[in-house]
C-alpha cells in the first residue's frame, strides 16, 4: 500500500490520504523545498571546507514554538517540485562541491526521497547523504531509509515529556525519539571519518534551552551510558529567541554562558570526550538560510 494514502510516517499517525488533503505536518503528497545550497554552519565534519549540500524541505511534523525556520516548517514556504527535479538538486549540489547531501526536516516526503535516491545513489550521485532530522518519527520509517542514508544528524530535544508537549506539541517525544535513534545506530554502525569528512555514522544534536539545562544533562547522561563512543553527541548553544514568549519568559532570552559552560563541564566530567561543542556568540540569524526558492 502507497504509504502517503495512510499517513503513518511520524509518531503523530494522523493516517492522511495526503493525495486528498494534508498531514498534521502540513504536507501533501508533492514534494515542496524552500531552499538548497552549500551551508558552512552544520558540525566541521559535515561542512568541512566546501560545505554540506543542504536541501530545506517545507513543512514539519513538530510545532515547535521556538523554531527558527518557522517561515518554512510553519507557514510552508516554498516551491513543489518532481522527484526527477529533486534527484537534478541533488546532482547539481554535488556539481557545486558538496561534501554530502543534507536532507533538513525530511521526514514527510521519505517516500518520494528513498525513489528519488534509489536512481542515482551510487551511480551518478557519489558523496554522502545525511538525514537531518527532529527524531519525532516512527521506527518503521528509519528502517525504510535503510541503504538510502549513510550519515544521520539527529535531534534528541527534550528528556521532559512535559516540556516536550509545552514547547513542541508532542506527546511521549523521549520515548518515540529515542527508541528511531537507537534504529539509526543499528542500522549505520560504525563512524566513519575520512579526512576530516564524515562519510558514515550517527551525530545526535542537543540543543540547550534557556533555564533547562538540567534536562539537557539527562539527556547526555542517557546518550553517553547507552552509546558511549558510537555515536558523536553535539552539544548546542545556539538557541535564538524568535519571538516574545509572554507564558515561557524563559524562552526570551539566550543562553548564558555559564548555562552552556556547566553543561559542557558535565559532559566532560561524565567521560563524553567524542562530541563537538560551540564556542563564541553562535545564537545569530546567520544560521538561518535567507529562504528563496526562485533557482528551485
């Protein structure tokens, strides 16, 4: 059965017929994408010195209220395109020098990626393909993924259900997160990094939030005692206050340097020695891509 007429791609399981409407997400069954294009700003061994091939997909199967990209994953910018024309980005980033093909907020048109990538991985397409992604998806679509990603760059956001549903709108998020990256790590194995390059493996971001940083440390504390050394663990300082939060003045403000400083000192303390960490004023609007999908 064509998975797009029974939606059950994220943990949301709307069950969509997106040929006849649209999922939670947003999204129908047409492939939209609001922007492609070498970015420097992904972890040194996905942007190297030529930069990550990302391609920013519109729409999203969370609502975070915080999201950067909300012109894209809330409001849906973008342009609907064929997959013969995602499979010609795909090539053309390569063409520019891309180290890898970056797909941003993928996971509601996986179908049309895995037949778009089952044409010219391996044969045209030579660098590899990452698959960047909140985690807030079924184990059943990892497993689809499998032979089509060599390198997954996930999010693990919230430890604390509550903040989880308060900031996002997903219900059990740690539960469902965790258990499509324990399927990312059985289905990718070792890390592979060939010149300063990632070619295979699995990084798992965390993004610490303004006044949780406890949570951010059972995050890490689950990650380093459940994988140690076979996954990389990206430590996050980024966040950058969008809008004016009046329920969450937490959310107003970013991170301060002694948050993220503790927060790195625990991971330390904790034995995580293979993770990236960011240092001076990264929480700027030059990680957001200027969306413009005229050249799509």
């Amino acid at each position: 059965m064509d998975i797009l007429t029974n939606c059950h791609l994220c943990y949301h399981n709307c069950g969509a017929n997106r040929y006849l409407g649209v999922g939670i997400c947003g999204a129908s069954s047409k492939i939209k994408v609001a922007h492609y294009g070498l970015h420097m700003w992904e972890e040194p061994v996905l942007s190297g010195t030529k930069g990550s091939g990302t391609v920013f997909f519109s729409y999203c199967n969370l609502k975070c209220i915080f999201c950067q990209n909300q012109k894209i994953s809330t409001e849906g910018y973008g342009k609907e395109i064929s997959e013969t024309r995602l499979q010609e980005i795909f090539l053309e980033l390569q063409e520019m020098g891309a180290h890898n093909i970056n797909l941003v907020t993928p996971t509601h048109y996986v179908p049309q990626i895995v037949n778009s990538l089952r044409k010219i991985k391996g044969n045209t397409l030579k660098i590899p393909v990452i698959y960047n992604t909140s985690s807030y998806e079924n184990v059943s679509t990892i497993q689809f993924l499998q032979d089509s990603i060599d390198i997954y760059l996930a999010d693990l956001k919230y430890f604390d259900s509550s903040l989880a549903l308060q900031y996002s709108h997903c219900p059990n998020y740690f539960e469902v997160a965790s258990r499509a990256i324990s399927e990312m790590v059985k289905q990718i194995g070792s890390i592979e990094i060939c010149n300063g390059i990632m070619k295979k493996g699995v990084i798992v971001r965390v993004l610490v939030l303004p006044d949780h940083i406890d949570d951010a440390k059972k995050i890490l504390t689950y990650l380093y005692q459940t994988y140690q050394d076979k996954i990389i663990i990206s430590i996050m300082n980024q966040y950058t206050p969008m809008k004016n939060f009046s329920k969450y003045p937490n959310l107003n403000r970013k991170l301060t340097d002694d948050e993220y400083d503790e927060v790195v000192n625990f991971a330390y303390d904790l034995g995580i020695r293979q993770a990236f960490i960011q240092e001076g004023d990264t929480q700027l609007q030059s990680f957001i891509p200027d969306f413009d999908c005229s050249r799509i």
